[in-house]
C-alpha cells in the first residue's frame, strides 16, 4: 500500500495496461488495475484516441459551494435543514454534527455551513456575496437566523465536484469494463443509473469488484 502517492502516467499496450508510472519515478506492473479516479483526471492519463479518453473529455464538471460561517449564536435547532426554492440548498449546524463549539469558547462562536450544489451560477462570486446571499436566506426560513452576527467565514469551490447529470452526459457515463483486460472503473461518475451520491459510489465499487472476480475466475479455468 502506497499512500498520498502520485500516479503520473498509465502504459497501454493493445488491450493491457502493462505500466504504471509514478511521481518518483518508479513504475508498477500491474496486473489487475480498479481505477477509482474522477473524469477530469483520468482522462489526462489516457490515450487521447480511446473511447473512454474521449467520453471522460465530453463529461461536464458540476460545482460544489460549501461556506462556513461562524456566527455569534446557534440559529439551528436541528443538525440540518434543506431549503426548498432557494439558491442555498442545504445548512449544517456544525456544533450538532461535532457536539462541540469550534471556533473556541473565547469567541462564543457557532459554526453552520451552507451547501450549494451545482453551483456554476454562483462559482464567481465573492466571499462576500456568497455570505449576503446565504444570510438572506437563512433570514427567510429562519427567524431566528434574522439580525445574527459573522465572526469569521470560509469559502470552499470545489469547481469539479462532481459530473453534470444533464441527459447529455448520461450516454457518455462508462461501465465498470473497459476497452483493456485488466483495468476498470469504480466512481460515481460511471453508469451506476444514480446522481453523484454515495450510493452509486458503493454500487460503483461493487460492480467493479465483481468484474475484476469474474475475469479472475475466467482467466483461471
């Protein structure tokens, strides 16, 4: 096992992957290979003309948008709360979810995070904007979120959070199989018939597990 270890270049070979290269030079000879990477990175590690590098180039990237915010008291009686009809999606009262206070008993502060996902309409925007518009909602649902002080906030983008589940996309979403024997594909980008959610994570890597098994099993006999 090889941790927080750069793979740099993938050697195919007709139907085989023959190599892996990686960040310190050394090169693995694989062979059974699950990769477990996201579209917009393996397709920079494939050959451009293959089926998949091209599929994985046509997949849409779909933003994530998570602030932070710490407030100067708790507006959340809850752990979370999902906002219907709002460009904020989903509020997380963080002092719920860690059973304490961060931010340090100095500030008397209270942590909630506001989660909105595909976000392209609002990737741009400023911390700034991105904290007016979140306390305006919050002041819509939440009454007693009206009025309430900002301490300190954090921005998180995560720009290619997850793919763009468009019907354009869902024709290009790969099997766990591939155009070479010994190398599959686990992720919830690949055709698992579900969002980008954890669920079509594990289906994803069950299929995959299950493919490898059977070609293990077929290579024996």
């Amino acid at each position: 096992m090889r941790l927080q270890t750069l793979v740099t270049g993938l050697r195919f070979e007709g139907t085989t992957l023959r190599e892996i290269t990686l960040g310190d030079g050394s090169v693995l000879k694989p062979e059974a290979v699950v990769s477990a990477l996201p579209w917009h990175v393996l397709r920079g590690l494939l050959p451009a003309e293959t089926k998949l590098a091209q599929a994985c180039g046509q997949i849409q990237d779909a933003p994530i948008i998570s602030l932070h915010l710490w407030l100067d008291r708790p507006i959340l009686n809850e752990p979370f709360v999902g906002l219907l009809d709002s460009p904020v999606h989903w509020v997380f009262s963080r002092n719920h979810i860690d059973d304490a206070r961060m931010g340090g008993k100095d500030q008397g502060a209270y942590v909630i995070t506001a989660v909105v996902s595909g976000a392209r309409d609002l990737v741009e925007r400023t911390g700034a904007e991105l904290e007016a518009l979140t306390l305006r909602e919050l002041g819509r649902f939440l009454p007693e979120a009206r009025d309430v002080k900002v301490l300190h906030r954090r921005i998180y983008k995560a720009r290619s959070a997850t793919f763009a589940a468009t019907p354009e996309t869902e024709p290009l979403r790969p099997e766990a199989t591939t155009e070479w024997s010994n190398f599959w594909l686990a992720g919830d980008w690949t055709n698992t018939g579900l969002p980008a959610t954890i669920e079509g994570a594990i289906v994803s890597g069950m299929r995959a597990a299950r493919a490898v098994d059977k070609a293990i099993l077929e290579g024996g006999k």
